[in-house]
C-alpha cells in the first residue's frame, strides 16, 4: 500500500517572502510555513506518493538520504496540522 | 474646540468639542465649563483625506443631579458626573470609528511617516508606541495615529485619535513636557493622569491618509538598557502581528491576507526599545535599508 498526500480543503494560502501563511477557515487558525515546509506542501497534490515527495524534496535541497527521516517529520507535522490529509491506495 | 454664544444672545455660552472619525464629524456640545473641560480630553481633529465627513452631534444636557446625553432629540444614557460622560463618549466615539470600517482588522500599532515613507510601530500596550512616537515626532517624523491602523489588502489607515500620553512619561519627554502638561487630560480609576495630545501642539502636523506600509517594527521594551534593532521575517512579523490584531468576525481569512500583504511589502525589524537616541538611530537605518542580509534568519513555525 503507498501513501497519497493532498492538501486539506478550505484553506487559504499566503505567499510571503520566507514562505506560506496559512488560514484554516474551520479551525480559525493560522500556520506559518518556512521555504522547506512551503515546498513541501507544494508537493501534497494528490498525485504523489509520500515517498516520492521525499525523494524530490531532497533531490531539490541536493540533499542525501540522511535528511529523509526529517522530510517525513514535516510532513507528519502538516498532517497533524491538518495542511495536508493522508489516504492509502 | 469652539466656544459660541447661542443665537439672539439668550441661551447660554456653549462650547463644542469637535471628534473626528474616519466618515464623521462628531460635534460634543457642552452645557458648561466643567463638562467642557472635561470632553476636551476627546478632542480630535486631524486633516484627515478623502470625501468630507457626515456631521453627526451630540449634546450633553443637565439634569438636576446627572448629565443626560441626547443624541438626534434621543435621550440616549443618563451619567452622574463629568467623569462618566467622558466615559460613556469615550466608548460611544471608539464604537463610532469602528464601525466606519466594519469589514477592516484593526492592528495595535502607532503610524508615522518620514517624508514619503510610512512606518509602523506595533508592540503590546505598555511597550513604549507613544513615547517612542513623540521622540521620532520630536526628530521631524509625522504622527498619523499612536494606538490603531485600519489594515487591508491595499494598506493602512490610521484610526483617528489624539497621542495619549501617561503623565509618568513626561520624565522621559523633557523638552515636550511642559507642553504636554498643558493638554487636555483626564485620570483614570488608578490615578494615572492621561494626557490627549495634538501632534500640532508640538510644531508638527497631523494628516491622516490611507497608504501602503514601507517599515513595521515591532517593539519590545528594554527600559534602561541600550536599544538595538534586527531583521525579522516576514512569517515571524505575521506571527507577532497576529497577537496585535483584532480580527472581524466576518473577515478574518481577509484579514490574514491584509496581514501577508504587509509581510510582502513590507520590511520588518524587531527594536529592543532602550535608551531613545540609539533607538532613533536604529529606525533611521531601517528607513534607510542598510537593514543588512533580510534572509539571514530562518523562519521557524
């Protein structure tokens, strides 16, 4: 089974210098992203595996494998955040 | 403030105290001297632009033991005492200029200009926004407004009110202090003498116009010590400016772009607030942008 991760709906996102800011309509909550964590986001569309998007994001830093395991904590971040939703196919 | 004599020189001497908010043009008509002196403390009158005010007013009438408030022939509340109609039009005037933008976040800034460039100072009640404000106003810079800015996506606009200036402050504000002293005041249930300060009272002009934000600094009191000023990003700026904001009900996601907007435009620093002249020097450097390597800094969630 692989992991697809999407954006959560109803949020509005900010572009600011050093990243995201993030409205959460139905928590009333604001969330700020740095480069990293924006990028990241970026990646959640629905379309790749979570392992995929670790592969990319590291290959855009020119990063090796050692920064996987930190990759992966951000996007468990976004998840518990509610940024991004999981679902296994 | 006026003073007129009613027609056909029957009625009494009455006096006005003129309050601006953005879309009005309140005018407080005091039945004698003491309410008089005491609404003074509510003066506002600043050059503001755009389309000319609604005139809206309001008169303070005696009763036999308390003061009624009659607003378009509505007798509106009934006060014992000069210092509750300062009061109860203190709240009514803060309701007012409210609701002249009713979709529009207010931010807890003080808002100033430098020829061309508008500069806002945020910080929590109690971080020095006035003083400081009065020191840069003492240096050639122009107050819009010391307490909050109306904010949208197309910029800022100070909300109109005179600079309130503790009497404890004075001290500080020694060549201003004696003017200060001189201007309209009014002391709260703490005994702290609060004084409501014209910017012209102190050679300088008060225009308020809407505009776009080229430096935010966010305050963070530092009595006694030295001051000094660095970079902040802008996620940080958004998030010190979010405890300072007061959101609308029904425009907070609005509100939040208003407030990324800002963080595009403009640039941020975070000024431990000192002594006042190294402070002034830190400000100047960031009008200037000699602000050094703004990305230097990781933001952090």
């Amino acid at each position: 089974m692989s992991e697809i991760l999407k954006r959560a709906p109803d949020l509005e996102v900010h572009e600011v210098p050093d990243g995201y800011v993030v409205y959460q309509n139905k928590r009333d909550n604001v969330c700020y992203l740095n480069k990293t964590a924006a990028i990241i986001f970026e990646f959640c569309d629905g379309n790749l595996e979570s392992d995929e998007i670790i592969a990319r994001v590291a290959k855009v830093f020119d990063l090796g494998s050692s920064v996987h395991e930190e990759i992966r904590a951000c996007m468990d971040a976004l998840v518990k955040e509610g940024l991004i939703q999981s679902s296994t196919t | 403030m006026h003073g007129r004599t009613g027609e056909g020189g029957v009625d009494p001497i009455q006096h006005d105290v003129i309050v601006r908010t953005l879309d009005r043009r309140f005018t407080l008509r005091a039945p004698d001297r003491s309410v008089y002196e005491a609404i003074r403390y509510l003066d506002c009158t600043p050059d503001i632009s755009g389309p000319a005010p609604r005139e809206v007013t309001i008169a303070v009438e005696s009763g036999r033991d308390y003061y009624r408030i009659v607003q378009d022939g509505i007798d509106i509340r009934q006060v014992v005492g000069t210092r509750a109609v300062v009061e109860y039009l203190h709240l009514l005037l803060f309701q007012a200029s409210i609701e002249d933008r009713p979709r529009t976040a207010l931010l807890h800034a003080a808002c100033l200009r430098r020829g061309r460039q508008r500069l806002l100072l945020a910080g929590s009640k109690c971080a020095g926004k006035t003083t400081f404000a009065l020191r840069l106003l003492q240096s050639g810079y122009e107050i819009e407004g010391d307490e909050h800015v109306f904010i949208d996506t197309s910029g800022v606009i100070a909300r109109p009110r005179g600079c309130r200036v503790k009497a404890s402050a004075l001290p500080i504000l020694t060549e201003m202090a004696e003017t200060i002293g001189r201007a309209p005041s009014y002391t709260d249930d703490a005994n702290n003498k609060i004084f409501n300060v014209d910017p012209r009272m102190l050679g300088s002009t008060w225009r308020i116009e809407p505009g776009e934000v080229d430096v935010v600094i966010v305050l963070h009191p530092n009595h006694g010590g030295y001051s000094s000023i660095r970079p902040l990003p802008s996620t940080a700026m958004v998030q010190l400016l979010m405890a300072e904001i007061g959101l609308r009900e029904t425009a907070r996601g609005a509100s939040i772009a208003a407030l990324a907007k800002l963080a595009m435009r403009a640039k941020a620093f975070d000024l431990s607030l000192g002594d006042h002249s190294s402070a002034l020097r830190c400000v100047e450097l960031a009008l200037d942008g000699q602000d050094g390597d703004r990305g230097a800094v990781e933001p952090h969630r």
